[in-house]
C-alpha cells in the first residue's frame, strides 16, 4: 500500500480490508499500541512484547516496518529503519488466551457438525493517541462517557459480573476455576497492561475467527494440490537478525512471488502458455490437476492461497460448541481487565473468505455481542452487512 495514499480516504477505503487496517492506522498516527490476544492454535507470533517503525520506504513510497518477524518479512513488509520516511514507532504486545480445561477440551471434541474440516485470527486493542474521550460515532459518545468504567476499579468489577454471568447463562458446565484463563503469568500481564491503558482511549477489534478457525484453502484444494502450493511458495527464514540478512531475504522473498505471481497470471490467459521457471515441472503438475477438477481454475486465488505458505500454515482448528463457550467466558474474563473501549468493531470473517466457519459464524457472534452487553450494560449494536458483502459489526 502506498503510504500517501492514508491520507486519500476515497482510496484509503478502496485498499483497506480486514487483514490490513491497523498498520496504515499506525502510520496515520492514530495507534501506538497494538495488544494481539490470539487462542490455543495460532502461531504466527509468539508470545512477546515488542517495539518497532512503521514508515515510508523512501524507495518504493509504500508502508514498510522495521519488524523482523518473520510474519512481516515473508509478506515483503520488512525494511530497515535509516529507509523510513515519517516513521511513528509502535509497541505490539502479543499474548496468547488458553482457558482451563482446553486440553481437556481438545481430547473430548468432536468435529463441528456441518462444518467442513478445515484465520487471521485475532483479537486486538489498539491504544488512540487522542486523550480526547471524543471518538464514539454517531449520537452514542455521551452514553460512552456515562458508561465507561471508573479507573482501577472497573477491572475487578466487571470481572465479578462476567463470572456470575457465566455460570448462570451457559449450558457448558463450569467450575469456578473454568472461568479464568489459565495462566498465571497471562493474568499478571494483564495487570500490567490495565495499567498502561487506565487513562488511554482504545479500540477493541475482535474477529469472530479467533473462536472457531477454518483454513479456507485447505478446504477448497485437496491435499495434494495444497502440498504443491506450499512446495512452490516455501518461505526460507533468515539465517539471522542482521539487518543486511533480512533485508537480503525481503528482496528474494519478492522475488519468488512476483516470478509466480507472473506465471500463473500466464496461464490464466492461456493453458498452454510457455513456463520459464526453476519449478517448472512441480507447476505443469500443479496446472494439470486443477483442470482436472475444475475447467476454469481462478489462478489469481490460487496465487493469493500461495501467498500464505510461509514458515507457518494458516490456523486450522474448527472448534467444537463447548470449546466456543470456553473462549468465550475467557476472553470475558481477559477484557474486563480493561476499561471500557471508545469502539468496538467486530468482523465476521464468514463470506468473502470462510475463515470463521459459515455454520457457526451467527451463534459464535450471538455469543459475542452476549458477553459484550454483560460487561458494558449498555451498548449499540450496528449491523452493517447483508447476505452479499464481508459482514461487520460495529459497537
């Protein structure tokens, strides 16, 4: 993404999606802390704290970032920092919500019913650079200052509803201690973090996925096609952290994607069109065995499935109803370490890519906006999607 294009909103919109938001709202200056709740299965980042820049390449003009994990470097994002224009640093926080009794869970669960075997999974809290307690849309921004919770005491509060709320409500049985995340050392983080966020405005972005994730590739390719996919798009780490070995490795990375990006482009245009490519026979193969299941294979969603085999595979885990509800109860207990949020927006993720399984995408947001109301009382619920567009939900 062009970096001057935050500032064209009519483009900026055009560009935006799900996956891809919160960096450019860095660069805008909107964001300087980014806390990534992620479940049990996911993977992409381990559990740190970091710091970084998010800035103008002033070679290419587009958003780069001086992060070197690899999540970042396999998708070309990585750039060192005496090349940044504008840069605004920012503070990423990830932690991982494993609730009690989830191995358990995982031993007893059964494959969700209509759902296919099969992310982006995340729940995110953004701290605002504004101190402003002006950012609550439409008319709602006077019931967000009567209902935002008062300081330090705010966190225990809602902790003590959101458990007698649970044990009342869910059918799933709990146990005091089911209620918690189980974590010792989550929960002094989350100490930690109610402390520097207790005079910050944020913004709670929760992806319905992180409950129940499918990779929606793995359930359109067989086996044997996606193995090729990953054969062809391997992503081949950095030997170290040296900013002359990244950079090294962001340049062939580029490289390889733009080479198959090339290729299967050709072929869209002609079956038979001449490959000139070190993995030219893994790709004849590949071709053939999708026309073989299909007579117009869509090459560029092939390109794009591709694109997201690097040193980690997309998060797999459709999970079961009890599983769901234990997530549920833990990220209540996780949030309610937080004051209140000027927004919260909630994404669906069940259309336009089926990464939130499709038949469990509306309890699994029933269950949601349900523990959003126990902790917030009041809340307004805008549904701002229908049966054709990625469905969204704001608060």
């Amino acid at each position: 993404m062009k970096a001057d294009d935050v500032y064209r909103k009519n483009v900026l919109y055009e560009t935006l999606s799900i996956e891809n938001w919160i960096i450019p709202m860095v660069y805008a200056g909107h964001i300087s802390h980014i806390v990534w709740f992620k479940p049990p299965w996911c993977e992409q980042i381990q559990d740190k704290e970091i710091q970084f820049y998010v800035g103008k390449c002033n070679t290419t003009g587009c958003i780069r970032t001086t992060c070197k994990e690899n999540y970042f470097v396999s998708e070309t994002l990585y750039c060192p920092e005496e090349k940044l224009e504008n840069k605004k640093k920012v503070k990423l926080t990830v932690l991982k919500i494993v609730p009690n009794r989830w191995e358990q869970s995982c031993n007893d669960r059964e494959p969700a019913s209509s759902a296919k075997q099969g992310i982006k999974v995340d729940i995110d809290i953004g701290t605002s650079l504004s101190t402003e307690n002006d950012t609550c849309t439409s008319d709602q921004s006077e019931n967000c200052n009567k209902n935002r919770c008062d300081d330090d005491n705010s966190g225990q509060h809602t902790k003590r509803l959101c458990t007698e709320e649970l044990k009342m409500k869910n059918s799933y049985s709990f146990s005091n201690n089911d209620i918690m995340t189980t974590s010792e050392n989550l929960n002094k983080q989350l100490e930690i973090l109610h402390k520097s966020f207790c005079d910050k405005n944020f913004i709670l972005d929760i992806d319905l996925d992180f409950f129940s994730t499918q990779n929606p590739f793995r359930v359109m390719y067989s086996d044997k096609i996606y193995g090729m996919l990953k054969d062809l798009y391997k992503f081949d780490k950095p030997k170290n952290l040296l900013d002359e070995e990244i950079s090294k490795c962001t340049t062939e990375r580029q490289k390889q994607l733009s080479e198959l990006k090339a290729v299967f482009n050709s072929i869209h245009q002609d079956r038979h069109a001449e490959i000139d490519h070190p993995s030219k026979e893994l790709i004849l193969i590949l071709r053939d065995a999708l026309f073989d299941k299909e007579e117009s294979p869509d090459f560029q969603l092939l390109h794009e499935a591709g694109c997201t085999c690097d040193d980690t595979e997309l998060p797999h885990h459709v999970s079961s109803e009890g599983q769901i509800t234990l997530l549920v109860s833990a990220v209540q207990e996780t949030i309610s370490h937080f004051n209140k949020p000027v927004m919260i927006t909630m994404a669906r993720s069940s259309i336009t890519d089926e990464y939130c399984p499709p038949a469990q995408v509306e309890t699994i947001q029933e269950q949601t906006i349900e523990m959003l109301q126990d902790l917030y009382l009041e809340i307004n619920v805008i549904n701002d999607y229908d049966n054709e567009d990625e469905n969204v939900s704001k608060s």
